[in-house]
C-alpha cells in the first residue's frame, strides 16, 4: 500500500503548532512508517503538491498568500485539519480585526517606526480585512483547537486520520 | 416541614423541595444541567441560555435556573437536542466578542472555556463579531476586559445582593449591551466601589481580573510597614 501523503504549512501563526508536532517525539516514527510529509516548513518541495492526503494547517488567513496557500492546499488534499487556535478561531493574529488595516500598518510602520520607510508594498503580501479562521477560507474536514494543540492531541488525530478514522478528540479537546 | 414535591428529571423520579427551581432540584439531586449566569448565592436570571430543558408538555425550552418544580413535573436535561442547542449558545457567545484563550488570564480556569470543550465545540460555525471593545484598567486593584464579558451579570448581582452596593449595571441593548460602573463612570472613578473584588470572583471569565500580576503591574505599598512599627509606638 502506498504512504499517506501529509503536507503542512502555517499561515499567520507563530509556528507553535509545528513545534507541537516535532514535539510528538519517538511518535513520529510510528507515523513516518505509514505516512511520508511532502510539503511544509519541515521539508524542501516549494509547490504544495498534487494528491496530498491530509493536509495540517496552522495559522490564521491573514494575508492574500495566506488565502492562495490555503486554497491550493484545500484544491489538492482529502482532508484539512486546522491546527491550533489559529487556524481554528483566528487567535492572536485575529486581535488586529478591530482596527483597519490602513490604520494598522501605518501604526506599525509610520508611528511605531524611527527608519522612515514607510509601509513596505514590496514583496510582501497585502493584508486582508480580517484575520480569519481557516473554515471561513476554506472547507475544513477536522479541527484541533490548543495554543498550541497539545503533542499527545496531534498524534491523536494523525493516528485517527492514518487508520482511516473521524478523530473525536473528546477529553483531549482545549483551547489555549 | 417543608413541602416536597415529586419530580421525573431524565427519568428518574426526585423529590424536590416546593419553590426551589428546576436547576436548584437537580443540583441538590446530584444531576449535573450546565449553566454559566447562575451562581449559587444570587438570584437567577436566565441570561445565558445554557439550562435550557425540555420541560414535558411545554412546547419551547425553558431554562431550568427560573423555571420553579411543580408536583409531577417531567423535564429532559440531556437530550441530543438540548446538546445542540447549547452548543449553538457557547458558540454565539464566542462569536460576540473577541475571546482569545491564548492570551487570557482565565484561560484553563475559565467557566465559558470549560464549557465549550466539555460540549465538544472544536469551532464556532458562525463569523466572529471582531467589535473594538475598550479595556477599564483604571481601578488601582482590578481591570474590566470588555472583549471577554459575556454580560451574564453575575458581577450585577454579586455587587447589588452580597456587597450591597450596586456599582455594576447593563447599558444598552442587544448586542451593543454593555456592562457599565455606575452611571458609565471609568472603574476607578465610581465612587460607590468598596474594592471588595467580589465581582472579580463572580466573573466565570477572565473579563474582570485582579491587576498587580502582570509585567511591570505589581505596585509595593512600602509605607505600611514603616506606619504600622509607628503606630505601636516604636520607633517615636
């Protein structure tokens, strides 16, 4: 039988969530044995790629890349998990939605800045409105709220999702 | 004696006391029905939604916290239905205001929390509200996060019932209802505030909190030391 293809990228996170996952330690070995990761911060493929199995997602949709990461990833895998509070409820980067973004990047880059230059527009992607959880983006087939979500609650779910299962992840449920 | 009255709550029958409520009947039976605007020790207002019962041949829910026993009374607490609906009120409250566990103080000791993760709710299904929401930190000892007030009133009642002084009101309506000291005075200025911190007590979130624990936070009264050694005389 062929490998679980697993991909993973943060959007507008902290990359907690990839720690947690590193953080499953020897576990990871049960799961490399069923399942190889193709894409994401832990690998080197530049391209989200074709027939991806489960794709885990952390990070709030914050910026125009976030959306286009989002939507191929969504395009490309059976299953996304949102990973982490995040991904799951727009968390700390969703703190900012009060505020325009206008008023926002100037507070930061004009006010709160004594070099001068202004907003950057260059190579970097243009905020959007609203840092969003992930389902308002995209479809998502399982979430995993936690700040980050506990080692023990990925594995969890990864093991679920690799026996073919719906993870429940009753008591192991926590935000923050 | 007291009357007793004859109660089937989820089947099985209890005998309730006559004029306690639905909530109070099952709790003093050891049954568990959910709820976050009643606190043992204050009037109950029905506010949160999440006692809500299947009262038997009542057509719409009622919530179990106001709704008094009567002789031969019927009421389902934990049916699927119940589940859902409940999960659909801790959900609207998450999306009303800007709850962000991550960086709460109450975080793991919070009531609306522990709720939602004992319900199963893993995402809210309806878009966040995002409102701007001011932060009261001008009380010397306690500050009042808005973006974390579910407007349950228990700081209300707390303050009007137990300490007897009434600081705390609702403003408003609907969704703009906002939980205001006095006459929409900051905190700091009501002057009607004994500082008991009773409120903070009540509060099942992080929105009112005890300062002094934070970076920078904890002002030492250095004084009293040196007055107290004065006033037994030493030291004159």
């Amino acid at each position: 039988m062929d490998k679980v293809k697993i991909g993973t990228c943060w959007l507008d996170g902290c990359s907690g969530c990839h720690m947690s996952l590193l953080d499953i330690d020897e576990g990871i070995v049960a799961v490399l044995g069923k399942a190889d990761i193709v894409f994401g911060p832990l690998v080197d493929a530049q391209e989200w790629p074709e027939g991806v199995d489960v794709a885990l997602i952390e990070g709030a949709v914050s910026s125009q890349d976030d959306l286009k990461l989002a939507q191929t990833a969504r395009e490309r895998s059976k299953i996304v998990v949102a990973l982490g509070d995040c991904a799951v409820t727009g968390n700390v980067p969703s703190m900012r939605n009060g505020i325009p973004t206008r008023k926002l990047l100037e507070r930061v880059y004009v006010e709160g800045s004594n070099q001068g230059a202004g907003v950057p527009t260059d190579g970097v992607p243009a905020l959007l409105k609203h840092a969003t959880p992930l389902h308002e983006a995209i479809a998502v087939d399982v979430h995993v709220p936690g700040c980050p979500p506990k080692p023990g609650a990925i594995l969890f779910v990864l093991g679920e999702l690799l026996e073919g299962r719906e993870p429940d992840l009753g008591s192991k449920l926590r935000f923050g | 004696m007291t009357d007793k009255v004859k109660v089937r709550i989820d089947g099985e029958v209890i005998a309730a006391t006559a004029g306690q409520t639905i909530l109070e009947a099952a709790r003093a039976n050891g049954k568990y029905i959910p709820a976050l605007c009643y606190m043992e020790g204050l009037s109950a207002v029905g506010a949160c939604r999440l006692c809500m019962v299947q009262v038997s041949g009542v057509a719409r829910l009622l919530p179990a916290c106001t709704t008094p026993v009567q002789e031969g009374l019927a009421v389902d607490t934990m049916s699927p239905q119940l589940h859902d609906y409940r999960k659909i009120a801790l959900e609207l409250l998450f999306s009303e205001r800007n709850h962000t566990c991550a960086v709460c103080v109450s975080s793991g000791h919070c009531e609306l929390q522990a709720l939602a993760q004992e319900h199963g709710v893993t995402y809210v299904r309806y878009p966040y509200n995002y409102p701007r929401l001011e932060v009261d930190t001008t009380h010397p000892r306690y500050v009042l996060d808005h973006n974390r007030c579910i407007l349950c009133s228990r700081c209300v009642r707390t303050c009007a019932e137990i300490e007897g002084a009434h600081v705390w009101n609702m403003a408003g309506r609907g969704i703009h209802t906002m939980l205001v000291s006095e006459l929409q005075r900051p905190w700091g200025e009501a002057t009607s505030c004994t500082s008991c911190g009773k409120c903070v007590q009540a509060c099942p979130t992080g929105a009112m909190a005890e300062k002094g624990w934070g970076a920078e936070e904890m002002t030492k009264q250095r004084t009293v030391v040196s007055r107290l050694n004065s006033m037994r005389g030493e030291g004159m």
